[in-house]
C-alpha cells in the first residue's frame, strides 16, 4: 500500500485519522523521561488527555469510539494517560456542568494531570439510601462557608486534596432544594477523617468528621441551593456503566513517566483491591466447579448457569449504555439496570461459589479455596447491593423514570426541612 492509499483511508475511517494522528503527534512529543505531570501537561496542550471534552478545556470534542482509540495508542506507546480515581471521573464531569468558569478553570486542569486528587463527600450515618436529607450544615460567614457535620463510607479522603461535598445551607426549605455543593479543601486541622474496618478485613473507606471546617466562598459547585441537581450529575457518572480503560503502561517500559504514573496508580488503586471479591468473580464459577469435580452435579448447574445468563444479560446492557455514549448522550436510567444487574450477578456468583465449595468456603487464608478468595467473595459481596446506591434506590429510579409509574408518597419533599423528623435536628 502506498503512502498516498494509507491517509485516503485515514481520511476515510474518522477513528482511524486520530489514530495516525496521535501516532504522529506521539513520535514527536512522547519522552518516557520527562516528569509524569510535564507530560500530562503535553497531553491537556495537544488536546489529548481528555480529547472528549471540549476544546476550552484541553480536549477536541472526539466521540466515545475516537476516544478508546486514543487510549489505545497510549497504551501502544508505553504514554501514561490522565490520573484515575473520583477526580476524573465524577469531579471533572461535575464541575464542567454545574460550576461557574472560574472555578473550573482553577480546579479542572490540576485535576487532569493529577495535581489535585478529589473524595467524594455525600453520605452520611443518617443519610444514605435518603441522601436528600442530609444534616452536615454549612453557614455562610462572609468570604467563608463554616461546614459542621459527619460524612462515611467515603474512599480515598485520607490522601485527597479536595472533597466534592454536599451540604445544607437552607433548613426552611423542602429538603431537595437547601442542599448545596462544594469543593471543600481537605487538609485543614477542622477535618479529622478515620479509616472504617470492613468484615473482610480491609480498611477501603473512610468517615469524615467536619468540625468547623472552611470552604471559601468561591469554591461553590453551581448555584447555592442547587446541590441536589448536582449530585444527581455526580450520582449518575458514578453508577453508569464504565467504558473499558487502557491501564496503566506496563512495568518493563522504562522512564520517569511511567514509574511516576505507576506509583500514583498504586495509591489510587489500593482501596480497590477486594473490589473483585465483590462483583462475585463470575468469571471463576466455571472453572471452579470443574475444578471441584462438581460440574455435573445438577443443582450447581443451575446455579452456575445462572451466573452465566445474568452475566451475559449484562453485557448487553453495557454496550447498549456505550453506544448512548458513542451518540454523546448523558448517562441516564441504564446506570441503574447495570447497578442493580451486578447486584443480582455478585449474590447468583456468591451461591454458586458456596455450592461449589460447600463449608471448605468459609475458611480464609491458606486453609481456604483459592487461598481463601472463596471465603473474601462471601463477605464482600453484599457491599454491592449498597455502595453507590441501594439495590432499592435503584428500583425506584427505574419505575420512575423507564415504567413511568407514580413517585411513592412522601410529604417530607413539600414541606420545609426542619419540620421534618430527621436525624440530628437543626
């Protein structure tokens, strides 16, 4: 093929023109030895860290399928990509939407080549499956917002630099409408965050006490009031379902950039770990009753059949959800279906994994299956049903907005907030 047969096809295949593109840009520009931040800094300039986003913010308006391919090439080239974690996935969206120019133009870039790292301050003791009704309060106090409350099961706030944090600034109000949001500063004396020990033995989440804590008065997340629509933005880029990303370039590529970018990951990635002990691992039923010499025996065959079903049900769903997103449409209810379908794969995995094993399951470390990865499966899975909202939570946004059928009664929306029983009254 000559060289003039390759770009007419480059100029054909619009994925396959950035791709040639990136290569191009990447021969010129990819130095494994710069510092990690110099590079990510090439990255946001040329419009290649986030090339989904809008050219203002340091991206070229690419669809979803240009996207992967970017990624792909980054990948190819042994480049380190954007930080992972909160701040790009839920930050970055939520301030683009929500937060004035000023404070996304402070806050977005730091947060795209990883200088600043977010947590995500929503639920509280009181206020989980109900986030609306929420009590951290925060008050105004000239140029400061004065925030007192507690916030838990939150992921990472012992290293992260900011909180996305909803607060309620106006009791005299129903309690969707007196919420706001901001971008509280993390290391200040006012914020004592503590690590939560979890049943399977891991530490992942944290809880947050806030004891007159500050927040300037320039770091509110849209309009004072309008938190709610907010943290609806957050809520839905946290529970959609999450396209597959290039990892992290592998170790035997050399350099500055990549033992940086692999350090970071490290950090960002160590409250994960058991993460696939809560899914279920479906992906280990099978070999699992072969293993035992149980993948005749009936009943396991049901059960292992429907992990597989579930399992292949929801794939669909995610692609059906990655189109959408390849048409640029925002999340919307299929977050919720690809929710609650994991919910329903990680319990189905669970049994299966139980049947498999029968009692050896429940033993842990060496004794254990799998080195006791049986037994980790068995007690992480019902983190699941809850973290990211309810299985429960997840029924009612799907009657509500796919079967069209009526909102449960609930006075506690019309009347004002502090006339409502809630817990830990103004």
């Amino acid at each position: 093929m000559t060289d003039t047969d390759a770009d007419a096809d480059a100029g054909s295949d619009p994925a396959e023109g950035v791709r040639v593109e990136l290569r191009t840009w990447l021969e010129a520009n990819w130095d494994p030895e710069l510092a990690l931040i110099d590079w990510r800094t090439r990255l946001v300039e040329a419009g290649w860290a986030c090339p989904g986003l809008p050219s203002r913010w340091g991206g070229r308006d690419l669809p979803a399928s240009q996207v992967e391919v970017v990624a792909e090439e980054l990948a190819r080239a042994g480049a380190p990509g954007v930080a992972d974690g909160v701040g790009m996935h839920l930050a970055v969206p939520t301030l683009l939407e929500h937060a004035d120019d000023a404070l996304a133009e402070r806050l977005v870039r730091p947060t795209i080549t990883g200088q600043l790292t977010w947590c995500q301050l929503f639920s509280e003791p009181g206020a989980g499956s109900d986030l609306a009704g929420l009590t951290t309060r925060a008050e105004r106090d000239g140029d400061t917002w004065i925030v007192r409350g507690q916030k838990v099961w939150n992921t990472s706030a012992h290293h992260a630099d900011l909180g996305l944090l909803l607060a309620r600034t106006d009791w005299g109000v129903p309690k969707h409408r007196g919420i706001t949001c901001f971008a509280l500063p993390m290391h200040q004396p006012a914020v004592d965050v503590r690590p939560l020990r979890q049943m399977n033995g891991h530490a992942s989440f944290n809880e947050v006490f806030l004891d007159a804590a500050e927040v300037p008065a320039d770091h509110v997340i849209g309009p004072v009031g309008g938190g709610w629509a907010v943290a609806l933005t957050t809520l839905a880029h946290e529970r959609r379902l999450a396209p597959g990303r290039a990892g992290v370039p592998r170790p035997d590529r050399p350099g500055r950039a990549v033992r940086e970018a692999q350090a970071e990951q490290a950090v960002a990635a160590a409250p994960y770990v058991w993460y696939p002990q809560r899914a279920g691992r479906p992906d280990l039923v099978v070999s699992q009753a072969q293993a035992g010499g149980v993948d005749q025996d009936p009943v396991v065959r049901q059960a292992v059949a429907r992990v597989v079903t579930l399992s292949r049900v929801a794939q669909w769903t995610q692609r059906r959800a990655l189109a959408a997103r390849a048409l640029g449409r925002p999340p919307g209810p299929e977050g919720s279906l690809g929710k609650l379908a994991s919910s329903h794969i990680a319990r189905a995995s669970a049994e299966a994994h139980a049947r498999i094993a029968g009692a050896s399951a429940m033993l842990r470390g060496a004794d254990g299956p799998l080195d006791g990865v049986i037994a980790e499966i068995l007690v992480s899975v019902p983190a699941v049903s809850i973290a990211g909202g309810t299985d429960e939570i997840q029924r009612n946004i799907l009657a509500e907005r796919i079967l069209g059928l009526p909102r449960e009664p609930d006075d506690a929306r019309t009347r004002p907030f502090d006339q409502v029983p809630h817990n830990g009254l103004p």
